[in-house]
C-alpha cells in the first residue's frame, strides 16, 4: 500500500518518495481544513435527515394521521434505504471515484427530501425518505475516504474528528430549526385536500446543508490517491500541485519533473465485465488480514450506530418522559420508563381524544444539549488524536460509553441522568467517526470505498433494528436493554485489540 515519487534533478539521479510523503511536500493547511468543513457539512446533511424526522413526525401527527407502527416504518426507512444501497454505492465510489459519486449523491438528496414536503400519505413520505436513504449511502460513508486521502497518517484521524465537530453541530441545528419553525402555526392551502404547513418547511430547511455542500463539490477535485490507483498520474500530479499552492500561497514549482509511480497492489485491475469488477472490489475483503479488519470493524460499527442512531432517536422522549415524572427525584429511570402493572396486567395511560401536533419545548431543548455536548467532545477528541491514536481511542470511548449505560440505571437525579444519556450516545456517536478513521488507513486504496460501505452498512442495519426494538425492550424489560446496550460496546472495545 505504498506509493512512490521519482524526481528528476539536474543531475539525472531520481528519489522517491511514499505517497504520505508526496502529501507533506503539498503540506498541511488551508485545503484540508477546508475539505474537512465540506465533509462535516455532508456528514451533517445525513444527520440531519435522520434526525430531523423525530421533530417532524410528532409534527405531522394531524396531517397526515399516521398510527405508530407507520412512524416507526417511516423513521426507520432511511436507514433501510441505505443498507440496501450501501454496496453498490461502495463498488461506484471505488471504480467512477469519490468526489463524482458525492457530488450526484447530495443533490439527488435534497431533491427527495424537498419533494418529501409535499407527500400527503404514508405511501408516498415512506417511498420518498427510502429514496433519501439509498442516495444518503453514498456521502455519508465516501466522504471520510476522500477526505483521507488528502491527509497523511499523522494527521488523517485528527481531521476526520475536526469534520465530526461540523456534523455533530447538525444535531444542534435539527433542534434550533425546528424550535424556531415549528413555534408559528400557519398555514397555506394549495388545494383542497393539501395545506403546507411548518412541518413541511423542515424538510426544505434540513436539506440545506447538503445541498450547499453538493455545488461545492463540483468545484473540488478528485482524490489523488484514488486517481494513482487508475493509473491517472498526471492528474494526480495536478491535484497535489493544487494542494500545494492553497496551502503554500505559491505556484507547486517542487513537482517540476517529478513523476508518481503506484505500487502494483495498488493499481485498480480494469474490467470490460461488470461481474469481474465486482469481484475484484470484493475479494480482496475476504482474504487475510482484510477479513479480520473488516469484521473486527463492523462489530464496532453495528455497536456505535446501535446507541447513537437508536438510542439516540429516542432520546428527547425519553427526557420527556422523565422529567415530566413527578417523582424522578427519588425514582430509578427504568422505574418511569417501564410501565406500572395492574394485577398482571399493563397499566396503559389514557388515549388522547383530540389530536395534538404539538412538539414540546423540553424536546427541542434536550436535543440541543445533546448537540453541544457532541460538539464540545467532538473538539476535544480532535485535539487528543494528535496525541493518542485511533484504537486507544476507541477502546476508550466504547468503554465509558458503556459503563455509563449501566450506571444510569441505578441514578436518580434527573439531570444527571440527562448527562450520563449524553454520555453514552456522544462517546459511542464519536466511536463512528473513530472506525472510519482507522478504516481509512487499513484498507487499500482500490478497495477501500467498498470496506467503508458495508461497514456502514453493517452499522445502519443495526441503527434500524435498534431503533425499532429499543422502545418496546425498554417498555418490557428496561434494565435488560440497556446491559444489553453496554454488553454490546464492552465486546467492541474487546475485539479492537484484534487490529493493528
């Protein structure tokens, strides 16, 4: 996985360099960092659109009239959207290349979710937000490859943690919006049986971001290392002289008559069969040591995105729930969120007779507490990766992720229950960005869109089973769910000590 630089002197005689080399002659500064904004920002689009549906559901709730089980299926369709598409999407970023596959992939995004304000039933929002889930496969694994591939090894896990930080503010801005939009109540009726209300301008609103990043994207370039393992040289010769003339302010005058030759594991076979080039992105994942790298990561995943897409979904009801408990000062929180039982029987609360669409305060004013609490660690974790490498990290988040799920159980103070939530689902949510950092490193080039897909693939599937069955496990048997939950982050911690 190595690539060399030969240059030419004056005196005939050549030196090479390792690609990380040829990267720190282009220097480090301005260009990463604004690459890094640009993938906080489509990270954030990603988030956003998950995350907004549970403002906008309890929204809706008098509009469209939608029953439980249809929410569930409407909030977890973004996240089946993006298990189905997650491989395809990994084979296109590894063959057509990152920055053109991202590019699309936003903008068809935004389309969606601004055409998903004008669904008027369960049948068209759950095509529509399926449909923002295949297109959201695409940036939301790619983008922390391509922003790898600009940085060296030194300093790769620190700028994936400084583009966590921009999409962790997405959690913020979801909340703050949605606050603010939601506070007005008109309302503009097109026809006769379509009004478009502040609910619908979420969607609009939301989509903004990625919308912003996708024209930006256009006026990027393609990875440099992705174009080597094309055999596009020169083309990546001009992306390095780009680099180094936004970073240095001067024209790349150090690559004059320099030529970059690739490694021969890392040039991409090519292919007139379509079957063949598929074969060739996804054989080399199920050979050693790439098998046991790309299990040991999707263990990892499929734990952090449980308690940070699932249990984080839940969250502001969960809040909610406990501080409008009368008795959460001296009360257990599996005490408030498992129902009472009557002689056996559950005891159910009252049904509401009349509809309400009205989202509480607490909700929005929870979930930003989350979001700055995400953004706070998120800047530390930045700065400690300068120091500390990835897997220590890791290890180290899922750890105190974990013991804060237990611990949680037995507290019951109310707001340090709210911060020890916070705990868990920002440490295992950093715990994300971590694996993508240490996948980017581990995996070669040629093949290294793939492993990032179905890595995430792995860690959606789980964001929609956990979304779905947390609820109802907690409502069952709550102290179960959460060792469950933390069971799950302590085996992740455990098997990371199997990578390199």
């Amino acid at each position: 996985m190595v690539f060399t630089v030969e240059k030419i002197d004056s005196s005939a005689r050549k030196r090479s360099y390792t690609f990380d080399e040829a990267l720190e002659v282009a220097g480090f500064g301005r260009a990463q960092l604004l690459l890094g904004v640009l993938a906080g920002c489509s990270v954030m689009a990603s988030i956003n659109e998950a995350m907004g549906m549970s403002i906008i559901l309890p929204a809706s709730n008098c509009d469209l009239r939608l029953d439980p089980s249809e929410k569930g299926m409407i909030g977890g369709a973004i996240f089946l959207g993006i298990v189905t598409s997650s491989y395809f999407w990994g084979y296109q970023t590894d063959t057509r290349g990152r920055q053109f596959i991202v590019k699309y992939a936003l903008l068809a995004v935004s389309v969606c979710s601004v055409i998903s304000s004008f669904a008027n039933d369960f049948a068209s929002l759950m095509t529509l937000r399926f449909l923002v889930g295949v297109f959201m496969s695409a940036p939301s694994a790619a983008v922390f490859a391509y922003l790898g591939e600009f940085c060296t090894a030194q300093t790769r896990a620190r700028m994936v943690s400084f583009a966590a930080i921009i999409a962790s503010s997405s959690i913020i801005y979801v909340a703050l919006i949605g606050w603010w939009v939601l506070s007005y109540d008109w309302s503009l009726a097109v026809t006769e049986t379509f009004t478009f209300r502040p609910w619908r301008l979420l969607f609009v609103l939301y989509s903004i971001p990625g919308t912003i990043a996708g024209i930006v994207f256009f006026f990027c370039p393609e990875s440099p290392k992705f174009l080597l393992s094309q055999g596009r040289v020169d083309e990546a010769l001009s992306v390095l002289k780009l680099v180094y003339r936004i970073n240095k302010g001067t024209a790349g005058s150090r690559y004059d008559g320099v030529s970059i030759r690739p490694e021969v594991d890392e040039v991409q076979e090519t292919s007139k069969s379509i079957v063949q080039s598929i074969k060739n992105q996804t054989v080399p994942l199920l050979k050693m040591p790439y098998l046991k790298y790309l299990i040991v990561c999707c263990v990892n995943s499929i734990s952090a995105f449980a308690i940070y897409g699932g249990l984080g979904l839940w969250y502001p009801q969960i809040m909610n729930q406990v501080f409008a408990d009368s008795s959460t000062k001296s009360t257990e929180i599996c005490s408030i969120l498992q129902p009472s039982t009557v002689n056996g029987t559950e005891e159910l609360p009252p049904q509401p007779t009349v509809c309400s669409d009205h989202v509480e305060q607490e909700t929005f004013i929870y979930t930003t507490i989350l979001g700055v609490f995400g953004v706070t660690y998120s800047a530390i974790l930045a700065l400690i990766l300068g120091r500390v490498n990835a897997k220590t990290m890791l290890i180290f988040n899922m750890i105190v992720s974990g013991i804060a799920g237990i611990t949680l159980q037995f507290v019951t103070n109310s707001y340090a229950v709210a911060i020890l939530f916070c705990v868990e689902i920002i440490f295992a949510g950093m715990c994300i960005q971590l694996v993508y950092a240490i996948v980017i490193s581990l995996f070669p080039t040629h093949v290294k869109g793939m492993a990032v897909s179905l890595i995430n693939m792995a860690g959606r599937l789980s964001c929609f089973v956990a979304s779905a069955v947390i609820g109802l496990l907690m409502a069952q048997n709550c102290p179960l769910a959460f060792y469950l939950m933390s069971g799950m982050l302590f085996l992740s911690a455990l098997s990371t000590f199997f990578l390199p």
